[in-house]
C-alpha cells in the first residue's frame, strides 16, 4: 500500500490543499491519503477566535470527501500535545505495516523541513513529495532537493503541480470582515455560515 500523509492545522481546508492532494493521489498514485488536522502545531500557536479541535476535524472531513482516495484522520487530535510528524509516522508505520508512507508538504515546508523535530526519523520513515508556489520558488526547491538527499538520503519528489496562492489567515481574515473568501469550497463555506465561525 502507498499512504499519503498531509497534516495541517486545515484551519479551514480550502481550494489550496484540496488541490495539491488531488495531484499528489494522481502524480504519486497513491492508494490512501490522510488529511490528518494537528492538535497542537509545533511550529506555530493557532489563532485566537480559531475553530475548535472537532470544527477542524468536521472541515477536513468534508475537504477529504471532495478527493479521491482520501480520508481525514484523528491520529493526532486523539494523541493530544504538539503533533510531531516524526511520532505520527511511527504511530501509521505500527497501524499500517508494510505500507509506503509518502509525506505531502508545500514548498515553504521542504525548505525547512530538516530543522524539524526528529528530523533523520521523517526521512528514514518517509519519502517526501513537495510543490513550488511559482516558477521562481522551484530552483530553490531543487536545491533543497539535492541537498536532502545527498546530506540525510532523503527521498524526494516535486510533483508538478503549482500551489494555488492562497492561506488559511488570508480567509479568516475575508471572513472576520464580513467579505467573500476566495479558494473555499462551497461545502466549507456552508459549514463556516452554520457554525458562525471566524466572525
């Protein structure tokens, strides 16, 4: 079995990730992929007024019903503390035996991604699949590439999908403002309307 894994605060999902976890189940043919929300991202606070744990959770399970092959996870919310991709890879290897992990990142992540924590586990327990924002951000990507592979023997693919240029903030704030918010799935953002959220 080929897993994918995509974590995120999803905080809400929108037309960004689905889009690169369309194209990574497609380019890397993945048989699963996981949207697993963190519970606690370790590399950055969550906002105030932010959704809550099972609002993340709801919003990630519909963004993964739009996907193929796709599903959301609880693994790391029922964990609970800093969700460390290094433990939730070692936590699927022992649920899924056998399996291919392939772990999904944007580009901004590749590039700092062995600063993170237990950094030679990801790479010894995953392979790595990325996409760059724009044409400008993939040399810098096929640097960092190189330099994975050749300094930890990491296993990396770009795939050629370009990141629609779009966060999560960017919406919140749309949202906070009473304006439209662009990039968000109609099913999300009937979700956000019933449950008030983000105002």
């Amino acid at each position: 079995m080929k897993l994918g894994l995509f974590g995120g605060t999803f905080n809400p999902p929108h037309a960004g990730h689905i889009a690169l976890a369309e194209s990574a189940v497609r380019e890397l043919r993945l048989t699963r992929l996981l949207l697993m929300p963190a519970f606690i991202p370790p590399h950055k606070s969550l906002p105030r007024g932010t959704a809550s744990v099972e609002e993340r959770f709801e919003m990630a399970s519909i963004a993964a019903s739009l996907i193929p092959r796709c599903e959301a996870s609880r693994l790391e919310l029922e964990r609970g503390d800093k969700s460390y991709t290094s433990d939730t890879l070692q936590e699927l290897h022992g649920l899924c035996p056998g399996a291919k992990i392939v772990l999904l990142v944007g580009g901004d992540m590749l590039l700092t991604l062995d600063r993170w924590h237990k950094a030679e586990t990801i790479f010894r327990l995953a392979s790595i699949a990325a996409a760059a924002r724009d044409g400008e951000e993939l040399p810098l990507l096929l640097e960092k590439k190189r330099e994975l592979e050749d300094r930890w023997g990491a296993r990396v693919t770009l795939l050629s999908h370009r990141v629609v240029p779009v966060s999560s903030s960017e919406i919140r704030e749309k949202i906070a403002k009473g304006e439209e918010a662009p990039f968000l799935p109609p099913e999300i953002a009937a979700y956000i309307r019933e449950r008030n959220l983000y105002r």
